[in-house]
C-alpha cells in the first residue's frame, strides 16, 4: 500500500521569504513523487515530480523540492515566496509500474505582503 | 492542446435525479482518471481507464456510481440516483501511458456538484 502525509494543514509565510511545504511518503518499492498545486476554483495543476537521479528537483514557477530516501520526505521549497503562491498544495506518491497516485490531504499557502 | 476538459462546470440537482458528467481526456493519451474532491475526504480515486478500458472501479462508491468510455475522447460519470452527500467536485485527469509509474496525470478545471 502506499500513502503520503502532509502533517501541515496550514503554513503561512511572508512575501520574500523561504517556503517549505512538507511531505512524507510510504510505499513497498521505490516511489515516484509528485507536487500539484490548485488555486481556488481550478483543478490542479503539475508542479514537478521526482523519477530517479538527482534528489534536488526544479519545477514550475521557481519550486523545487529534495528527496531523502532515508527520511521518506520530499519537501516543496520555494527560495522567495509571492503573494500569488498562495494556493493548496498536494503531494502525490506511487508505486513504479502502478498508475493510480495516491495524495495528501493537502497544505493551504498563505503568504502574506 | 485545450488540456483536459470537463462539462458542466458546475451542477445543482434535486435529490434522486440522475447527474452526469463530461470529461474530454488530452488527445493522444491513454489513460484517463475520474476523482472526487471532499473537504472530509479529500481527493480519492473513483475510476481510471486505460485505452477506454475501466482498470479499477474499486474507488466508486456505490452502485448509483457508474463510469463509462466509449472511445478515446469521451468520458462519463453518471450518478443515479443522486444524494446530497455526492455534492463535492469531481475531476478528470489524463495521461499519456507512455512512462509507467512516472506518467504525470493532467487535471481537468472540475465539476462542482451541489445535490440539495
């Protein structure tokens, strides 16, 4: 079976400074991970995902987010967060070969000006 | 590509009619994703197909739940009866099938659906 946990239902952050929305994962083999974020109304939308190779992954509008296997994390992170980060975020794992993703419950971003 | 698309956009209906929603998956992508969106449950998987095939209904609720693909670029999710609980926001996603596992699947904007 596999699962994530966003322990975080909230973080609010000012404008300028580092964002960290946190994630943990479990699954039997090796897993593939997953970041969307949906603003209200919208569906969600792809931010990046994590395959193989490097642990420091680079997506959409300036995120990134770093695997550790041995921790069973990967962390969403963002340098200088903007007003317009504001949105629920989602993490997202699964198993290889398995097509059906497992989410989150999801972490509201409020940044503030 | 227009993405994902899904119609109606947003639904009211009195308990016990039949609802049923539209999804147009992107062209050129196998496989296709209903999900439901609750503040109690959060996202969970309903139904997903792959080549218009239904793969695993285990996440359909009940019997009154029923999904079907007649061909690559059309989908429905048909609820009959509908109760209040089935209020939520349902949505579609595709993918290509051309990575296993590291598919990444595109959402649909969602139907908000309102059961009074």
């Amino acid at each position: 079976a596999q699962s994530v946990a966003q322990p975080e239902d909230q973080v609010n952050v000012a404008e300028g400074n580092p964002l960290t929305v946190k994630c943990t994962y479990s699954v039997s083999g090796n897993p593939y991970l997953f970041w969307y974020v949906q603003y209200p109304n919208r569906g969600l939308q792809f931010l990046l995902k994590y395959i193989t190779g490097d642990n420091l992954v680079k997506g959409s509008y300036g995120f990134e987010a770093e695997f550790n296997k041995s921790q069973t994390s990967f962390h969403l992170k963002k340098p200088s967060a903007l007003v317009s980060d504001s949105a629920l975020y989602f993490c997202a794992v699964r198993d290889m070969d398995d097509y059906k993703l497992s989410f989150g419950a999801g972490t509201t971003v409020t940044v503030r000006a | 590509d227009a993405g994902v698309i899904q119609s109606p956009r947003h639904e009211v209906t009195e308990m016990g009619q039949e609802v049923t929603l539209r999804c147009k998956p992107i062209s050129g992508h196998d496989y296709l994703f209903w999900y439901r969106q609750t503040m109690m449950r959060g996202l969970e998987l309903l139904i997903y197909f792959n080549n218009n095939v239904p793969i695993d209904d285990s996440g359909m609720p009940e019997d009154r739940f029923s999904a079907k693909m007649p061909n690559a670029s059309f989908s429905t999710l048909k609820i009959q009866p509908s109760e209040p609980r089935d209020s939520a926001v349902y949505f579609c996603a595709s993918s290509p099938g051309t990575s296993g596992g590291a598919d990444t699947q595109y959402f649909g904007p969602g139907t908000r659906l309102t059961v009074l």
